[in-house]
C-alpha cells in the first residue's frame, strides 16, 4: 500500500492522505497535480437539498 500525501479538495482525500486504492478511468480534465482527481461534492449544497426534500 502506498502513502500519497493530498490537500486537494478530492473525494479521495481524507486527512490529508489519498485514499484511493484501485486505478480508474483517468479525469477527462485532470488537476495538474493528480490525472484521478475528482472533486467533492459541495456539502452544503448537499444538506440543503436533503432539507427540502423531506419538507415536502
């Protein structure tokens, strides 16, 4: 197993580590310091989605 140190705002990163364990499909528009990165989803965005949907 290998230690990648990140910082990016990947989905894989967690804790400042990579944690992505089986090569994939390299990103169509690559970062320029990983070709997997995959941004995280907007979070916020996320719980207020989450919120309206169960005031329905």
């Amino acid at each position: 197993m290998m230690n990648i140190n990140c910082s990016l705002n990947c989905f894989f990163q967690n804790d400042g580590k990579c944690t992505l364990t089986h090569t994939r499909t390299a990103s169509s528009t690559p970062h320029p310091e990983c070709v997997y990165f995959m941004e995280k989803p907007d979070t916020s965005s996320l719980a207020a989605q989450h919120k309206n949907i169960h005031q329905q």
